[in-house]
C-alpha cells in the first residue's frame, strides 16, 4: 500500500519510496534523511508535521509534505 506522508496517522511507519520535489529542494531532503528506503514514523501530523527517521525529529512545512510518497509496512 502507498501514501503520501499528509495522509498518515500518528504512529503510522512506513518506507520513503520517492521525494518527488526540483533539484534543490530534493537534495536538501536528502541531507535531512528523507531518501529512499528510509523508514519514517508520523509522530504529529499536521502543518508542520513531525516525524522520526533512525534517531531524527525533524518538522516538515506543507509545501514538501506532498512530495514525500511512502510504502506502508
């Protein structure tokens, strides 16, 4: 099943499967951890969202939140 992360539920863990973003703003994704493969977990949904990937909390604004697609496990 795929997502995109403003569809996920506190508690929700899923894979990055793509950053669908331009150059620049997928690179600075990148730099924070969201790539594929990673695993991700919403810990408060929202603008901004929180999540964890490994051992980082990181908020993510509206604008980039669309661009992040993920498989559910």
């Amino acid at each position: 099943m795929s997502a995109n992360l403003p569809s996920l539920r506190t508690g929700d863990v899923g894979r990055i499967s793509a950053v669908r973003s331009n150059d620049a703003s997928a690179k600075r994704l990148a730099d924070l951890g969201f790539v594929r493969g990673a695993e991700l977990e919403m810990l408060h949904p929202g603008n901004p969202c929180i999540v964890r990937i490994d051992s980082a909390f990181l908020g993510l604004g509206a604008g980039h939140q669309d661009n992040i697609e993920l498989s559910l496990d």
